[in-house]
C-alpha cells in the first residue's frame, strides 16, 4: 500500500522520506486540498525504469517482444532480426 502525507507532514520528515523511497523502492504521495496538485515521490532507479518501459511501450518494441513470446512457429533465428528498426 502506498502512503501519503501531506506537505506540512512531509516537510517535517523530509529527508527521512527520501531515504525510505530510495531504500524500500515504494512510492510515497503528497496530497494537497486540490488532488491535482497531489505528486508521487519514487526512487531515480525507478522512474529511470518506468521512462524505459514507457519508450519501449511507445516505440512497438514491446509488442515485439510479447509477439515473439507468443510466437508457436519455433525459434526465431537471431541473423534474421533486424536489429536496427525493432
């Protein structure tokens, strides 16, 4: 479950909400009165892997991936992918 604070409680325990981000790689929330002003804290690891997945999403590569998972043919002979336009 992900915890939430809100700014004042937050502020008061900033650093060590960072440390526990960082060391147990679970988001935290800091919610406002406005929810769309509400903002997640997570690791640098962590959102460098969702950045990663996302653009892998965006770009199709994903798609492939999951394809050739599924694929019942047999094995893809690996002098046969194109691995400039994946």
């Amino acid at each position: 479950m992900q915890e939430s604070y809100t700014p004042t409680s937050a502020r008061k325990n900033l650093y060590q909400l960072l440390k526990q981000v960082a060391e147990e790689h679970r988001p935290i929330t800091i919610q406002q009165k406005d929810a769309a002003l509400d903002t997640v804290i997570v690791p640098k690891d962590d959102w460098d892997a969702i950045q990663e997945t996302l653009y892998l999403y965006q770009t199709g590569t994903l798609a492939k991936v999951a394809e050739r998972e599924n694929d019942q043919s047999g094995t893809t002979n690996i002098d046969d992918i194109d691995w400039d336009n994946l």
